[in-house]
DNA sequence: ATGGCTATCCATGTTTACCAGCTGGTAAA
C-alpha cells in the first residue's frame, strides 16, 4: 500500500467522523495525519519497519497502529467498522458544495438518500425543501451546484500536465542518439486546460526512444505501441502520446501538432492565396508539385514570409497579421520578474517562516518580495489582527538590513467584506508597502452586488493589487458572477494594479483578461500566493498566461525595480489626497 | 488523536455570511 492510499483512508476516517460529530480534535488529527502522509518523502513501510513511525510529527499511538495494520493486512477493521454506521454514498453527497456533515447525514437518514442522482430527484419533486431547516433557496442551491458538476470538462490543469510532461523529458532526455523531445498541443501554447498529451522527438533510434518511454515508472497502462508512436496512460490517469519523426521535417510536424487548429486554418489559407499548400510534411510548391521540407519552425515560417509566432500566441486572433508585419513583440519571461509582491508565511496560512521565504526570494535572485499574509476575516488561515500586523511589520523592517541584495517589503492581503468595505482600518493600510485586496467570502454574490464591492474596494486610495480578480478555482469553483469590465475601468481610473494570479488552480486573470486589461491601460502584477518556498517557482505559470495575453515585459509591473514599483503604490494615496483638496 | 510534560491532565482553528424563521444553525474560506 502506497503512502497516498494510506492518507485516502484516514481522510475519509476524518470526514466519517464529522458526519458522526466527533470530537472536532479528533478529526483534526486524522487530516493533521493524511496531510503529513501524504508529503511526506519516504515510504511508510520502510518507517514502519524501521519502527520509526512515532516520530513523524502528528502520527501518535493510535495513528500509528492503524497504520501498521493497514500495511500488514491491507485492511482497517476501525474503518471499515465506521463506514457500515452511514448508508453507503453519504461521504459522496459532501462533495456538493453547501453540503456539509449535518445536511449529508439527513438526506441519507431522512430521505434515504445515498448518491448525488437521488439527491437532484428528491430535489426536483420537492422532498428536499419540505424538510426542516433546509428552504427553497437551499435545495436550489445545491442544485445548481450538481448540475454545474455535471458540465465540468474533463482536460487536465496545466499545473497538472506541465509537471508530468517535465518528468518524461527529463527521464528520456539522455537517451543516446535522442535530438529533440518536445511537447506540442495545448500544453506547448500553454492553455489553462490541456486535453492529451502529445510529444514530439526525433531520435538516430527512434524504437529505443519508444521502448524506454513505454518502461517508464509512472506508465501505468500502455494503450498502442508502434514503430513510430506510442500511448500510454500515467498512473496520474493522464494519457501521453509519444511521436518520433522523420528530423528533416521536425519542424512542420512540430508546427502542425502544436496548433491551434484556428492558427492553422488562417495559415492555410493564406498560404493557399501565395499557391502554396501546407501539411504536417512540409510546405508543397502547387505549380511543381515540389514538397520542402522544414527541420525547425523558424524555417518553416519563414519560407511564408512570417515572423516566428510563439506557441502561445497561435490561437487565431491576429497574431498572423502581426507576423506578416513582422510586429509580433517580445513577450515577457519568467527570467524578466524582478521580485514576487504575493506570499504568504507561517504568521498566516502558509508554511514557510518570512526568512525561509526571503531565503527563497534571494536564490531565485530576486531583488524584492512583499510579505502579504491574510487579514483577521480570514480566521481559519489564522489571519493578522492589526496587532499583529503592526508586529510582523517591526520585524521585517528588523530583518531587511541582514538580507544580502533582497528588499523585503511590508504587505497584507486584506479582505474585502461582503459590502465592499475592508478587514482592516485605513490607519494601518497606509503604513504599508503593498497593500492587496481579496474576496474570499460570499462569492455567491449577484453581478451588481459583487461589482459594486469590487469597484468600492479598488477605489481605497490604500489598496495597490486586486488579488485573484474573478476567486475562480479551475474545476472546482466557478468565476464569480461580475462585470470585469466596470472593475477594470475603475482600476485604469483609479490606477490600481490588478493581479495575474500564478497559483496554477487560479491563473486568474486569464488570458483574454489581460488581453482587455492591456487594452484599457490596466497596471498588471503577476503574483504567486506561494504558501511555502518551493511555491515560488510558480511564477512561470502567472507568465504563461501573461504570454497568452500578449504581455511583454514592459506590461508587468514587477519586471521594475522595486524603487519604481513603491513610487507607483504610493502615487494612488497622493492622488486620492489632491482629489479630496 | 496528538503532544506537551507536574498530567489517570489539558489545549488544540476562527471569522463571516447566509438562510430559515425571526436567533441560531450550518457551511465556507
């Protein structure tokens, strides 16, 4: 049994128990327990049998012996015992949203209901509504919820694919003879969803390529293998196409498969007009029947008199036109951030201490990073009184002359309440570096209400970023309901920066956003919630999506030096200042 | 259930918002 399985159990024992209402700390413990299991780097067995369990912090006396049992047996009699005191399916109906323990437990107890379908029956032929406590306003609710469940597309988060792609090029790279290895699809233009996976390489032995990629650990099921392509299934359940070609004609291939299928109509076309026909071989001469064939895709664009249109721009907008004008610009790069303006530390929700965090900052050669922890309203992440804050802020400015190179700037994530207004009063905002505002309550909220909260919000002359604009969580929860166009106005107006959300789960905004930001003359940050230092590195997925949006460096703040970027912050409170004289 | 450590004990995560019924339960973040 591997660690994750182990973890699964005692995660389903904690939600068992809340069903039950155990003792709240008790089922902290059993999530405390899953979490650590599940992080942790090495295997159970090897603790278990080294007798070295007790010693992994949150792993106790009980813990510990259901863990030994589960490894020896592959059963838990507690489990299992727990699982038989609930009708079968309970456990499912906590997964809609505004259902918690309390309501699970009487649907299956009072309705006998035990699967997500009899629930929208019940719903449906008004069962559901008659019973105590649990309204109209209830029951649709949680309809709406299982309907949108249902509509929820099956592509993979980049956050998911990249890592997984990243993982096979680096088992195969040092194949002899192997050349190129690349990815194409959606994955290369960097879309937010990706469907299959498709690789491409060329190789002097393009059968070892195969042979050694079907053998991979993380295969789990090989679905074709060929002379020249194979498919495989990961044990993450994502399928991966692997292609090896012809090297003289790598580039057509890479071109043709990377897409978008919209790219490419535009591009036959075009090419149809200068009596040229394309295809995944190489770019036909009608009038001599004559293919040429492209080994690379600089070559290939250009023979059609095309600047080189980067992966992430190929979605058939007017990135062909731009080409033809050779006006396509620079885009940005990771390499181009100067500095970070959105973590978190173990003052808040995060893991990481504010040096472990400054620490990460600094190899990463960083000139700056905005501590921002959350604000009070948000209690379960343990979130900043003023009092607190006011603490954390001595002791940044404490830490900064120690820190070699690295400005450490003095932040908050602060929440915007229901009504629009703040968790914390102007007096402490103003004593700030960077001040971001968040929503992370009652996102249920109509358009106008939550507009009119966004809007009020941008509108505090202390407030620099709105963080994660539209509190999106890719195949989880929906964008809040919101005219982003009003908000972006404000911000233009109110020169308030708005923020391109790198954790993968959020890329919020995403691309179109930025494209209508950029537009506007909307300020952009690109920020990456990191909740733990190795969570830096997701900046590259807020540059991804900068990139789609057709961001060059110049389009992001925190490309700046960190004097520019506090000039700019403090310039909205003197504006708001001269507008009130 | 865990972990600290005077203990067959005691602390451990908190605030906001919504809805059903007009104060308090439930869920979300």
């Amino acid at each position: 049994m591997k660690n994750r399985a182990v973890a699964r159990v005692f995660q389903e024992i904690a939600d068992l128990l809340e069903i039950k209402g155990e003792n709240p700390f008790k089922i902290r413990a059993y999530r405390k327990a899953a979490h650590t299991i599940e992080n942790l780097s090495t295997d159970l067995k090897t603790l278990m049998e080294e007798n070295k369990l007790r010693e992994v912090p949150g792993i106790g006396e009980a813990i510990a012996k259901k863990i030994t049992e589960l490894l020896t047996t592959g059963h838990l009699g507690y489990y299992e015992e727990l699982r038989r005191e609930f009708p079968e399916g309970t456990l499912s109906l906590m997964s809609i949203p505004g259902i918690g323990p309390k309501t699970a437990i009487r649907l299956a107890k009072e309705l006998g209901i035990s699967n997500i379908d009899e629930l929208e029956k019940a719903i449906i032929n008004g069962r559901v509504s008659g019973l105590y406590r649990l309204g109209d306003k209830v029951a649709a609710n949680i309809l709406r919820h299982i309907r949108m469940s249902r509509h929820k597309d099956m592509r993979i988060p980049i956050g998911e694919a990249l890592p997984v792609v990243e993982q096979i090029v680096a088992l195969l790279r040092d194949r002899p003879g192997l050349q190129h290895l690349v990815p194409a699809g959606s994955l290369r233009r960097f879309k937010e969803t990706i469907g299959d996976i498709d690789i491409m390489g060329t190789a002097d032995k393009p059968q070892d390529v195969l042979q050694a990629f079907v053998e991979l650990p993380l295969v789990e099921e090989i679905l074709a293998k060929g002379a020249s392509k194979a498919s495989v299934i990961t044990t993450g359940g994502i399928q991966v196409d692997l292609r090896m070609v012809e090297p003289d004609c790598f580039g057509s291939l890479l071109q043709y498969f990377t897409g978008s299928k919209e790219h490419n109509i535009i591009l036959r076309e075009r090419a149809l007009r200068q009596g040229l026909s394309l295809s995944e071989y190489g770019i036909t001469v009608l009038e001599t029947r004559k293919t040429e064939k492209f080994a690379t895709e600089e070559a290939f664009y250009d023979r059609l008199g095309l600047q080189y249109v980067p992966p992430e721009l190929r979605e058939g907008r007017h990135e062909i036109e731009l080409a033809e004008k050779r006006a396509i610009p620079r885009l940005i790069e990771t390499s181009d951030i100067k500095g970070d303006l959105h973590v978190h530390t173990n003052w808040s929700d995060g893991f990481d201490s504010i040096e472990a965090m400054a620490e990460a900052a600094m190899s990463r050669g960083y000139a700056y990073l905005a501590v921002t922890d959350h604000s009070a309203g948000r209690g379960i992440a343990h979130g900043l009184s003023e009092e607190r804050l006011k603490k954390q802020i001595t002791e940044i400015r404490a830490l900064n002359p120690k820190l070699r190179g690295l400005r450490l700037l003095c932040g908050v994530e602060v929440d915007i309440r229901s009504d629009g207004t703040l968790d914390l009063p102007d007096d402490i905002l103003r004593e700030l570096d960077v001040v971001i505002a968040g929503v992370h309550s009652a996102m249920a909220q109509d358009s106008e209400k939550m507009t009119r909260r966004l809007v009020l919000a941008l509108e505090n002359p202390y407030v620099h970023i709105l963080a994660h604009p539209t509190c999106r969580l890719l195949g989880v929860r929906e964008p809040v309901d919101v005219d982003l166009e009003a908000v972006l106005h404000t911000a233009a107006r109110t020169g308030t920066a708005l923020e391109i959300n790198a954790t993968p789960q959020r890329l919020d905004l995403n691309d179109l956003h930025v494209m209508r930001a950029r537009e506007l003359g909307v300020k952009l940050v690109i920020g990456t919630d990191a909740h733990s230092a190795p969570q830096l590195d997701t900046i590259r997925f807020g540059v991804g999506v900068a990139r789609r949006g057709w961001c060059g460096k110049s389009d992001i703040f925190n490309t700046k030096p960190v004097d520019e970027v506090l000039t700019l912050f403090k310039r909205k409170a003197r504006a708001s200042q001269r507008t009130v004289a």
